[in-house]
C-alpha cells in the first residue's frame, strides 16, 4: 500500500488562530470561558474543549446559566447582534470569527449601505451564513445553494425589479458552482457585482485534491460531518476516485476498503486537527500490515 | 427552395433612431451636414446619404474645409472630447449616438469615479470601443477581444495590483464569450462587477439565429463587412451551417451556392437597412425560378 497525503489539507489559518485562542485559554488555566456554538465543525476538538472546561451554548441565553466571564465566538463568526446581545450581558467576547469571514460581514455592511441587494451563495442553515445574514440591512437578500435554487426563485419574480446585485460565497463554496451562478445572473441583471469570498486555503485544499484523486485507488477525506469544506473535498474526490470516503477520526475506518497494492490519497477538511490525521495514516498503515500477513483473507474473500 | 426569414434581424433601435435623424435632414433639403464617421457599418446606406448631400468626416479637422454647419454623430458614439472640440468650432453637434452606447459612457464614467480599473470586452479598433474610452479617465483601463487576450496581458503582470475591476463591453458582443472573460477574472480579482452591456437587440438576433440556422441547409447573413454585430451573426450561424455567406447587398450572391430544394435562412445585422433585405429576397427568388427552369443545369454540374 502506498499512502499519499493531498499537497494542502487540514487546517486553515482562521481555524488554527481561534483553535490557539482556545488552547492557551486551557494552558492557563482560565475558568469559565465558554464558546459561541461549536468553536469549529470537529467533534472530536469540541469534545477535546469541554473535557478540558470549554464548553460551548448554542443561544446568548444560555451563558447566564453557564456563568461564563468570557465567550469565544466561534469561527464561523456570528450576527452582530449576538456579539452586541453579549456585551450587554457584561462578558468579554473574544473574537475567534475567521478573517476572511470577516472580510464578507464587511462586504455585505458596504452593499447595505450602497442600496444593493444581495445573493449568498451557501448553505442557508450553517452558522457561517447565518452570521453574514446579521450584517445585511435594510436591503433584500436572497440565499441560494446552486443555479437550480437561483433559476427556482427568478421564477418567483423575486428578481423582476432588481437592476443590480451584490454577490458573495460561502468561504468555503466550490468555484465551478459559484460560476454558473454569476454566469446566469449575467443574463438578466445589469449590474452583476462578483465579491471573491471563497478563502484561498479552501482553494488550496480543493486544488489538492483535485490533483490527487485521479491518480490514486481510494480516498480517505477527514473531517467533521457537518464540514462544508469537507464535505465539498469529499464531492471533488468522489468524481475523480468512486472508493471515496468520508471519515471523522481513525475509528471510522474499515479495513474491508482498502487492497493490498492500493494508493491510498489522503485529504483533511480546514476544521481537522493534525492529531487525527496522523492517527488515521497510522490506522491505515496497521491495516497494511494486517493485509500482509493475510491475516484477513478469509473475511474479505 | 425554402425562405426563411430570423425572427428577429436588420435595424435595432438605436440605428433606426440615428438613421432617421439623417433622413429627416434629406427630407428638410438642409444643406451642409455631415457625419462624424460613417453613421452606421453599411456602405449602401453611407452612399445613399452621401449622395443625398450627406458625407461624413473622420476627423474632426475636416470639418472646416467641409463648411459643415451640423455634423451628426454616428450611431456607435464618439470621445467627449471629439463633442467637446465640435462645439468649440461653432457647429452644431446632433447626438446620434445609440442610447445604449451612451449607457456605457455613463457606466465608465461612474467606474472612472468610483477608481475602478476597467476591463473592456471588445474590438480596440472600433469606433464604439474608441468613443467609450475618451470616458474613461485616472484609472487603468484595458481592452480585451477575448479571455486569451486577457490571459496574456495577465501574464505580462499587468493585473497584479489589481483588487477590482469594472467589466463592459461592446454592445454587440457574444454573451458565451464575455461569461468566459468574467469567470476567468473570478479566479483572481477579489471584486468584479460586471455591467450587461450587450444590447438586448443583439442578444435578440443572435438567438434568432441560434434558432434557425440548425435548420437550414444555408444562410445568408446581410450586413456590412466592417459590422461587428453581422461579424457575430455570421460566426454563430457557420457554427450550426457550413454553408454560411456573409454578403453586403444582394449584388455579392452567387447562384452557385443554392441547390433547387435547399431551406435558405435569412438574417441580418442592426445596421442594415429593410430595403438591402428585401433585395436580397428578391434575388435569391429569381435564382430559384431559374434553378427550376433548369437554365444553369450545365454550369452547375
């Protein structure tokens, strides 16, 4: 067995900062911090957190019952108006949202303010577009996960009297998607204005695996099962490579998913620590020599 | 033999406005008019003028030694500054440009304002594309005939410090092109704002022809050589129909090229006037009637 690990993968800036906000907060001991929802979308860091006391509440409400002193927001940023609801709760709010998050809140404040409305191409339940949304005034928005959404609502007429649009993604959205998006707008909007938001280190991981996948017999993409950049890893991966899959830790693996003489590409989403990768190329290389011995010949035949 | 007529081809708005000012002036006997440029691409039409009373100049210049009391400006607009220079010379100026034009010197100007560097898709030769730079000022601007042109000048570094840029183009150009232009900018501009600045007469007889020439057994595309607009109509129907002519006037038709149960399909570009049309129909009838009567049975076969 080969094991090839994608160029780029794991962790992205934006993570690995608020990650290190909330490590040096356990080195020092510190009590009663807690975060704004799941600091990032892996359980097993979450988990990590709350056994060494950083739990996390899902609703401003809930920290009063928590006692918290400080609130870490998460990476995903939150709306304005929970940061302003904390403050006013007289705990410190400590800002882990991703800068290139922060980049779109402020994109979409500057087309509030200019009168445009907005397209958000995402998925309208995770806690990233969720925060955008609480940036956005006194214009309309729309939130779309594809052309086909887009191409649904224009239907509707939602789009009849808009002359011109601001348009921004997910950070992690893939950009062939985002294209046909733009390119569909291009047809019945006279002002089309295209923000890049998909941050480079997704790019960068995205590229990877593109890179990777074609050549290899099984992919093994890590990272936690509400990741839209793992999951979109594990979409890029799948379309090159069928023996695709999507793992959270080493525990998830089978053995019954590899050959003895496979290539095996290795990707983690921006949210996995390198701890668990490491733990997952260790597992695969005990099922290599497990394979060798023939040790379980008779189950996979 | 089959005619069939595009749904929709020949004059668009902004040609018919223009060309109506110049007959108005026949009509009136005014004496000592010009246009600036020929008014619009078809040499037919320029002769009838002409003859008519009604030359043009290219520069402005020649307007003295023409004695010219009004000089109109052709369809496809001038610089401000040709305007500006006209007025100083105590002629009267008739703006003929076509209100779409003038949307893009309006957007320019704004874009120019606002300190956006700006990208235009189209023909650096044309005098559309010259008039819209003399709008452009104190910011970078680039003119571009397709995405391999731009991939270049990147290349060359031109776009490296570049964080946004405002997209025009000419308003005959392909939709299928300029999508490609702007998602290639998506991959490394952080703002793009696109205006739609194709006309909504080209795209009309565009898809006109996307419609009928798959049908055909040939085309006849009437329009002058120089007009980019009939340029696209003939490039989009030779894609669907080899047998794809561009002629000027029904004088460029070549019996040859019609077989006795052939469906011909008929367009033309926004400059060309109904009366060329309906010639070339004429024409192409009195060849049927003698493909039918069989006289050039000998030269064909």
């Amino acid at each position: 067995m080969e094991i090839i690990m994608a160029e780029k993968m794991g962790f992205c800036f934006g993570v690995r900062r608020t990650v290190e906000i909330a490590m040096k907060i356990i080195e020092n001991k510190e009590q009663n911090v807690i975060t704004y929802g799941p600091i990032i979308h892996n359980e097993d860091l979450t988990n990590y957190l709350k056994q060494n006391g950083i739990g996390y509440v899902l609703n401003v409400d809930d920290v009063d019952e928590r006692k918290a002193e400080k609130v870490i927001i998460r990476t995903h940023g939150a709306k304005r108006e929970v940061i302003e609801n904390l403050k006013e709760k007289g705990v410190k709010v400590i800002d882990g949202t991703c800068p290139y998050v922060m980049r779109v809140h402020r994109i979409v404040e500057k087309l509030s303010k200019d009168d445009y409305p907005i397209l958000i191409v995402g998925n309208k339940d995770h806690p990233e577009i969720i925060g955008v949304t609480g940036y956005i005034s006194n214009v309309p928005y729309f939130i779309v996960k594809d052309v086909e959404e887009l191409e649904e609502l224009r239907k509707q007429g939602k789009f009849d009297k808009i002359k011109k649009i601001g348009v921004v993604t997910q950070t992690t959205e893939k950009i062939e998607k985002v294209r046909k998006v733009v390119n569909y707008l291009m047809d019945f909007i006279p002002e089309v204005r295209y923000f890049k938001t998909i941050c480079y280190a997704t790019d960068e991981n995205q590229n990877a695996i593109h890179k990777l996948a074609p050549s290899v017999d099984v992919v093994i993409v890590i990272g936690g099962k509400h990741s839209s950049n793992t999951i979109k890893l594990y979409e890029i991966a799948k379309s090159y490579c069928p023996r695709t899959y999507h793992i959270q830790n080493e525990k998830d693996l089978k053995i019954e998913w590899f050959n003895i003489n496979d290539k095996v590409g290795i990707t983690a989403g921006a949210s996995t620590p390198d701890w668990i990768i490491q733990n997952v190329v260790n597992k695969i290389k005990e099922f290599e020599r497990i394979l060798e011995r023939g040790e379980i010949y008779e189950k996979r035949s």
